[in-house]
C-alpha cells in the first residue's frame, strides 16, 4: 500500500486498524493461492444482467427512446450471448416489470455462492448534449471488470469513451458480489439516439459488454491498477442520485 493510498485512506476517516487488516488480507492473497490477484473476481462462472428501470418506471425517455425497452432488449441479448459462452445467466427481468433495486441486489447476493457478478444495463439521459459510453463501479474487486467492459463497448460500438467512473449507487456499493453499472449511450444526444434505435446496433452494445465480461474472466486484473478501498456507508434510496 503506498503512502499515497494510506494518506488518501486516512483522510476518509478509516482507521489504522483497518489499514492494518487490508495490509494483512493483501499479504495473505499474496502468499497463498498460487499468487492469485485478490482483486480479480475469480472463477464467476454466473452472470446477474440487470435490465434497468422496467413497469411503472420507464427510465429516461428522449428521441422517441424509452430506457426500460433499450435495457431489457440489450440485457435479453447480453444474456444470451453470455449463455453461448457458457456462463449461467440469471435475469432481474425478462419482461416489462417493476423491481425495486434492493431486490435486484438481493437477487444478486442470492448468488454469490454461485461466484456471480452483477451487471446493470441502462441507458443515458442528460440535457447537456453529452455522448458516449461510460461505466460505473464502486468495488475494489470490480474495477478490472469495469475497466475491460467499457473498454470492449467502446471499441464494439465506436461510441465515446468516456472511461470509468467510481460511483457509490445502490448497485454498484450495496451488492456483495462485483457489480457494475453500464450506461450504453446518450439518449438525449441525437447522433447516439440514432445508432441506438437500430436493433442492430443494440446487438453490438450486448456484445461489447459480453466481450468485456469474457475478457476479465480469462484474463483477470493483469496490469490495470488497483484502486483504494473506500469506507463509505450503503447507497440509500434517499441518495441523490440513483439509478
Ligand atoms: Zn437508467
């Protein structure tokens, strides 16, 4: 642990104690399990697609594009791309239905003795004229995984890239499993609304993320850098921002 990271640490109130226990957790994972990195999520072989929004919420709705239909199309193919790769694939909805986001992460944390990760498919929305892609994570163990998932969707659609973004939402903070949080495209920005009304190209969107996903799993964290962990509070639904 650097001492920029311990300064950082310890400015967010975390005390020495619990430096002392991650030093502690990182000499362990990297003295057992072959040098296994800690941070990858190792061996999921389950995959929870969250279709965001769905019934009576609609989501962001712009250019004739209502986000609960974008998602639960995306997330439909993403889910099968992923099952033709092999992996399990658990739904938070296959239809048009209200879920409240503590029970999708509860769907998730169902299956964590599965080795499941969660990822949740939305769509953007801004009245700035923004574009591109971006992907939100909150987990020191889902950074890698965010990371080659834009990385794949950007490439995959040819959509600004934005990067990665560490955000503390209900999906990306609460889950006990790696988590993310995709924003496939702007809605509201008319060059991305254009590609993202064809079916086409929503297919490609699904294969960018399933990409990413297939990628962490062969190749884990490799040499992207490790973030902080961060003590911060759950997400609650009184939060500013929520998805
Ligand atoms: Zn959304």
């Amino acid at each position: 642990m650097s001492f920029e990271i311990m300064r950082k640490l310890l400015s967010r109130g975390v005390t020495i104690l619990v430096g002392a226990v991650a030093l502690f957790q990182i000499g362990c994972a990297s003295s057992g399990g072959g040098g296994a990195d800690p941070r990858k999520p190792q061996g999921f072989n389950t995959v929870v697609v969250d279709p965001g929004h769905g019934g009576r919420d609609s989501g962001g709705r712009a250019n004739k594009l209502v986000e609960k239909q974008l998602t639960l199309e995306t997330a439909l193919k993403l889910g099968e791309d992923l099952r033709g790769s092999g992996l399990r694939v658990v739904m938070t909805r296959t239809d048009d239905r209200f879920y409240l986001l503590d029970e999708r992460v509860a769907l998730a944390n169902r299956n964590r003795a599965n080795n499941a990760i969660l990822v949740s498919v939305h769509y953007n929305a801004s009245g700035r004229g923004a574009s591109g892609v971006v992907t939100f994570f909150w987990r020191t163990d889902s950074h890698g995984l965010a990371v080659r998932v834009q990385r794949a969707l950007a490439q995959e659609t040819g959509l600004k890239d934005i990067g990665v973004v560490r955000r503390r939402l209900r999906v990306t903070r609460n889950p006990d499993v790696p988590c993310l949080l995709v924003e496939c495209g702007y809605m509201t920005n008319k060059s991305d609304a254009a590609k993202i009304s064809q079916p086409a190209f929503r297919g490609r969107v699904a294969a960018g993320i399933a990409r990413g996903i297939l990628d962490q799993l062969a190749q884990g964290d490799g040499s992207i850098p490790r973030v902080p962990e961060l003590n911060e509070p759950l997400s609650q639904a009184t939060d500013a921002r929520e998805y």
